[in-house]
C-alpha cells in the first residue's frame, strides 16, 4: 500500500522526503558518534576523509568570503615593510611554519594539522586573504589571530609572506639582520634573550633582537 501510494506522488515531493529522511538521519547519527565518544579529539590521530574534506572547504570558503573588501594598501613591495614584516614573522611564525633555514619549532611536531610551509602555501593566496588570515587566524587549526597587532604590521608580514616562495636561508638570514641591526639603533642599552629558531649574527648576542616564534 505505501509503494502504491508513493508512486502516485509527485517525484519532487518522493525526492523532498528522501532527502529530508537523510537529514535526520544524518543528525542521529552525528549526534551518537559526538555523546558516544566515538570521535576521536586526539591531535594524534587524522580527521576521518570526510571530516577533513569538510573542513578544508569550509575553511576555504570562508577565508574567501571574508576577505572580499579587503584593499591591500600601496607599497607592500618597499623595504621598510619587508622588514617589518620579517620581524613579525621571525617573532611570530617561524617557530610553527618554520622559515629558510629555519627548522620548526618542537610545538609545531605535536599540532595537527601540522603547520604549512608557507613559502608553498602563501602562494594559494590573495594578500586580502593572507591579511585576514593573519588578522583573525583559523579555529581548530592552532593558527591564532593577531587582531591586537596594529594593521600597518600585519600588511607588512604579508609584504613578507609575498618575499617568501623561492627565498633561500641567505636571503632570509639577511633580512633578520638587517632588521635585529635596525632594532638595535632603536633599542640600543635593552639587552634582549635569544629564541628558538633565532638568525644568529656573527660574533656574539648581545643587544640581539629575538627571532624565534610565539604561534
């Protein structure tokens, strides 16, 4: 009797139905693996194929929608911002995403999804996005945001992302010693400790300005 009455019924309504039917049981089911403990929250196991598809386009969605009207300012290609933005970076990032050179921090061994090589990554990008990216960081990823930074220094670690494909562990070792001899004309008297993943320059530490990574 319920097929004979189905087959009477319009195919978008049986179709209505179907899907609504799939919905629920959707919700059941995502419901038990979350009160059962079934899903496993441990950093040491990968997402589910699904759940990482999931996330990967959510993830990239959002940046995408976010980041329109976002204008990138003039000169991202000046020095002066290059070399702020390698600060922020060597303070900020390297520790994580690891720099040229530069290998990743301990912490970033632990993290899943582990941290990207961003001189590969970056590229994926627009400078609207990585700004938003840097801004506002990424949930359940590690990516913090850096929203109580001032703009002006986070364009510029995106003038500094833009430097980064094809950047060797010279051109980066310079750039961190130009800008700690930069910090020193500023801050000449502070005395500051090296970090992890810090550029050392030749011939000793004193007054060096740290370039390791807080991510």
């Amino acid at each position: 009797m319920h097929s004979f009455l189905m087959s009477h019924q319009p195919r978008w309504q049986v179709a209505l139905e179907m899907l609504a039917l799939g919905f629920i049981l959707a919700i059941v089911c995502g419901s038990a693996l979350i009160y059962t403990g079934a899903y496993d929250v441990a950093a040491t196991r990968r997402h589910w194929p699904l759940t990482e598809w999931l996330l990967d386009t959510a993830r990239i969605r959002s940046i995408k929608a976010r980041a329109v009207g976002i204008t990138p300012p003039a000169g991202l290609d000046d020095h002066a911002k290059i070399l702020m933005g390698t600060e922020h970076y060597a303070d900020h990032c390297a520790v994580c995403h690891g720099a040229p050179g530069v290998p990743k921090g301990d912490i970033a061994q632990g993290l899943y999804p582990q941290p990207p090589d961003l001189a590969a990554t970056s590229k994926r990008y627009t400078d609207a996005e990585l700004f938003w990216i840097v801004k506002h960081g990424i949930k359940m990823t590690g990516m913090p945001g850096w929203a109580d930074h001032d703009d002006d220094e986070l364009w510029a670690t995106v003038a500094f992302l833009k430097m980064l494909p094809g950047m060797t562990p010279e051109d980066y070792a310079k750039l961190v010693m130009q800008d700690m001899s930069h910090g020193r004309q500023h801050h000449e008297g502070h005395d500051a400790q090296p970090q992890p993943g810090m550029v050392q320059p030749p011939g000793g530490t004193d007054h060096d300005h740290p370039a390791g990574h807080q991510h």
